[in-house]
C-alpha cells in the first residue's frame, strides 16, 4: 500500500515536470528535480515504465539539471544493486552530458514524449529560477528562501551551514555564494558572534520577479527519505518475525525524525505499547503517504515551513 502512494507521488511529479503520464495530480506542488531523479532510479527495476519516461525526461533536457548537487545528494544514496550507475550510464549514452557515477548503461530507446513546453506552471517554479539565474548554489539559495514566506513583519534568516544541510551544496561553495548575492542585494548578513546569518532583502521585488509558485513547497530530500524509508519498512514487514518488525518500526521512526522536523510533520506516533509498534508506524505512514499521492500535503492542505536541516553534509 506505501509503495503505491509513493509511487503516486513520484509519478505526480514527474508528470508536473512534463513527463508523459495519465493525469495530473501535484500541480500544487513546486518540484524539485534532483532528489526525484535519485529516486526514481532505485525505484526503475520494480517500474520500468516510469524509468523509461524519466531517463526521456533527463536525456532530452538535462540542461535544468545540476551534476553538482546530483554528485553532493548521490552520498547519502547507496546504490547496493547499481540501478543509480546504470541510469546514469544510459543518459551518458544518450546525451552530451557526463552524469556523475555512470556505470554500464541499459539497453534503452528514448520515448520522445516529454514535452517541458512552458516553465509557466506553478509547479515548475524551481526550473523556472534555474532558466533566469543558472544552474548551482546561487540558484539553490534563493530558493532557499523563497520556499516559504516568513510571518508578517519578519524575515528569514539562515546560517551557511543549515543552507548547505538544506540545499545539497557544499558549505564553501554556500559561503562564497551567499558573499556574491550579498554584494549583489540580493542578501543582507547579520553577525551574531563570530557566525553569520543570512536573509532576503528586496523579497517582494524577487517574489514578484520569479512569478507565481506552487503552494506546497517541501524539501524533496527530506520528503523521499521518509517515503522510501516507510517502504522498506513495509516491505520488511511482509516476511519478518513480530520481534524483529517491532524493534525495526522502533528504529525508522526513530531514524526519520529529523526528515519529519524538516517537513513539520505533527501526530507521529508515540509507542506506548511495544505490540502496537508497526501497527502505530504503518498507520501514520498510511495516513501521510495518501495525503502525499494524491497531491495533498496535510489534511488541511498546509504548505511545510521553511526547509531546516540538522544533517551535517561534509
């Protein structure tokens, strides 16, 4: 049941981004690519269709794609059966592009049916500010910050190290460029002790400049993190003994809490009685994951906050 509404969402996205697909479902959410390529390559052997429409997608416009933080986001992503290699290798084939970590591509024809016509959507906002600013960190930190509008009457504000954590760039690449679009206007740094901390200036000029954004904007790493996690969960549990899937619901939990801070996610579960582990993890995954498939957030419908990270990236 997970594994379908994960796959709802990852479909729903990449039907936003101009993938052939049946229907459109996610057109509220702002798709961020690189974290949905990653996974949607370990997801190919199981979908071979969806890899197919995916690898079209990434041969035909790989200019909206950064390798940079392809190769940063590709070290938290072991690749155990090489379905990462194997589908990088296969856009190399295709294309004039080297993706990071290729390997042996697989036998593949390109579909021709992506169609990414217009950035105009809401949905394409993220490729949108890569068309007028470029593709690399620059980019990536301004998006940072436009993700989500602070309160009325403040500003948010960020160090370089939670950017970096956030956006999958290196902390001194985030540095050098927070210092550009400092000088530029774009940034004002405040200096608490010996730490900076950056945030917007002109932001309703740069709001008005990118255009209309889709209103659910989460940070994608963090959002494939804890669906794939609740997958293998799930899968895990199909021949598992009822002591060891107790102990292993205990730990994923346990391990996702800083990818469900990130989105804000509340109503986790609280474990108060050890025989209802699994049941208490599968029901709250259930609940999110078919909000998410089907192009929801929350029950309300509310966007995440802004993107924190606590993952220290080196």
């Amino acid at each position: 049941m997970l594994a379908e509404e994960e796959l709802n969402l990852v479909w729903g996205a990449w039907v936003e981004l101009g993938v052939s697909g049946w229907q459109r479902t996610h057109g509220a959410w702002a798709v961020d690519p690189e974290p949905l390529i990653i996974r949607t390559a370990s997801l190919g052997e199981d979908e071979p269709r969806l890899r197919d429409e995916a690898l079209d997608w990434c041969i035909r416009y790989p200019r909206y794609v950064s390798l940079a933080r392809l190769r940063n986001l590709l070290r938290d992503h072991p690749d155990p059966n090489n379905a990462w290699g194997r589908f990088a290798a296969t856009i190399n084939a295709h294309s004039n592009v080297r993706w990071p970590m290729a390997t042996q591509e697989d036998r593949y024809q390109p579909t021709g049916r992506s169609n990414l016509d217009s950035l105009d959507r809401q949905s394409r906002v993220w490729l949108r500010l890569r068309a007028m600013f470029g593709i690399g960190a620059r980019t990536e930190i301004l998006r940072y910050f436009l993700a989500v509008p602070p309160a009325p009457g403040t500003s948010s504000t960020a160090t370089v190290s939670v950017i970096a954590n956030s956006i999958g760039y290196a902390k001194r690449n985030v540095a050098d460029e927070c210092e550009v679009l400092e000088m530029a206007g774009l940034l004002k740094r405040r200096q608490v002790g010996n730490r900076f901390s950056y945030s917007l200036r002109r932001e309703t000029s740069l709001r008005d400049l990118v255009g209309e954004m889709a209103p659910i904007r989460p940070d994608w790493s963090a959002l494939l993190k804890v669906t794939s996690s609740l997958v293998a969960l799930e899968s895990f549990a199909g021949s598992a003994h009822p002591k060891a899937l107790l102990v292993e619901a205990h730990r994923t939990a346990q391990q996702l809490d800083d990818q469900l801070d990130v989105l804000q996610v509340e109503g986790r579960p609280r474990f108060q009685q050890p025989d209802s582990y699994w049941a208490e993890v599968h029901e709250f995954g259930l609940r999110l994951m078919s909000a998410w498939g089907s192009g929801r957030w929350t029950a309300g419908d509310q966007a995440p906050a802004i993107p924190r990270s606590k993952t220290r990236r080196k």
